[in-house]
C-alpha cells in the first residue's frame, strides 16, 4: 500500500470522492464544508489517499491557517472544524501566510478497517505537516464511541480510561498512542441544520416531536423544534496536538 498527495496522483480524484464510506449522510450537510472541499484545488498538497493494488482505501484531508493574538486568534476556537475552515478562508482573502495546520479528516474505507490504515494516515500527515515546517499537528477528532453515549456531555465523557490509563474511545485512544494529547473539547466543532423534512430524508426518523432527539451515527442529541419546523445538529469534538 502507497500514500501520495492528490498532487502526486490528480488521477484517483474521482475515486478518492467515489470511495465507500460510513458517514452518515446528514454528516455531509455542514454548509461550511464547501470552502474546503469546494476548493480543493487549494489543498492537494494537503490530501493524502492510500492506495493498496490500484484502488483508494483511505484519505486524509488537512489544512492550514494562521492563528496569534495579532489577529485576534490567540488560541484554537471552540467552533473546531467549522472555525479553521473559515480561518484558512478568511486568510486566503487577506493574503496571510499559515501559522499552523490540522487535519479535518481521515477516512478508511469500511472493509480496511481494523487493519491499521487510519495509524498509517496520522503518521503521513504528521511526516508531510513537519516538512513543510509546522512543529505541531493539531486535529479536532470525533471521537468514534461517543455515538452509543450521546447523553454524556463530552468533557465526562473523555475522562473514561481503561486499567492501563488509556482512553476508552478507540479513536482518541489511537491519536494518543501515537504521542497527541487532548487540548481541549470544542463544543461547537460543528452546526448542520434543517427543515424537519430534510432531517426526515437525511436519516428515516419521524422527527414528529420538539426536544433532543437521539440520532444514529451523532455524537449528541439533535435539537428539534417542530413548532419551527427545523433542527439542529451542534457537534462537540476534541482538540488534540501532536508534537512534530
């Protein structure tokens, strides 16, 4: 199995976006997605695929953006994902130079699981963010447990350990197996809302009554408001740094 750049192998696009996954499909409704993905071009140097006899198994997706208290950033946002998306956006536009870079994704293709891709892939990005000069990687994770516990409040939620002091979660525990430590949980890593009928389409449920719903696949409940015929879907994810 090999790991390049999109820029290295613009050829497998069509199979990078065509490969299987299991993100449910409300997952890809977050309206701030499009200034990356909608963009791509920006970042081929920051997309690596896994490519295992022809075929693509897995991809990473990592950006980049400056953050200081020169501009008003003096620390990693609370809105996660959809915050350094808008960062390395808004930095585009007024022509600043990146300060720092974190992965926004790392997908393996449900059948390769469990066969170490994913450990494969961080160490990739962490090796391709240190030659390009960053000395951290950061990453807001979502942690692939916390959808059979969406009632816990994430901060509760991360302090679960197993007897040898790792994480319970097998996601974070991976990041910190490789040497990551948990910074922070931002609390608003992610927004996707919609009418109650697109929420119907994205995921089968009645959604009939106002209130948290539970939904499968999410890391919290979904807010509901039939009275206002829409919900919304506020996604905490932890902030983890890997030392370069």
């Amino acid at each position: 199995m090999n790991i390049v750049t999109l820029t290295e192998a613009p050829h497998l696009e069509g199979a990078m976006w065509d490969m299987e996954d299991a993100w449910p499909s409300y997952m890809l409704e977050d309206p701030i997605a499009d200034l990356y993905y909608g963009d791509l071009g920006r970042w081929t140097d920051r997309v690596l695929l896994a490519v295992d006899d022809g075929e693509v198994v897995a991809k990473s997706f990592r950006i980049a953006f400056a953050m200081g208290d020169g501009i008003g950033r003096p620390r990693l946002p609370d809105r996660g994902w959809d915050a350094v998306i808008l960062w390395a956006h808004a930095d585009r536009v007024a022509g600043r130079a990146p300060t720092h870079t974190s992965l926004l994704e790392i997908t393996v293709r449900p059948d390769r699981t469990g066969e170490g891709i994913a450990t494969r892939m961080i160490r990739a990005a962490a090796d391709a963010a240190r030659r390009e000069g960053f000395d951290v990687l950061y990453a807001p994770v979502r942690p692939s447990g916390k959808p059979a516990d969406p009632a816990t409040p994430m901060a509760e939620y991360l302090q679960s350990t197993r007897p040898d002091g790792l994480p319970v979660d097998a996601w974070v525990r991976t990041h910190v197996r490789l040497g990551a430590e948990i910074v922070a949980v931002c609390p608003t890593a992610m927004t996707i809302s919609g009418t109650l009928e697109e929420w119907r389409r994205w995921t089968g449920l009645p959604f009939d009554r106002s209130g948290p719903v539970e939904v499968p696949g999410a890391l919290v409940p979904v807010h509901v408001s039939v009275e206002h015929d829409h919900a919304v879907y506020v996604e905490p994810n932890v902030w983890m740094r890997h030392p370069l």
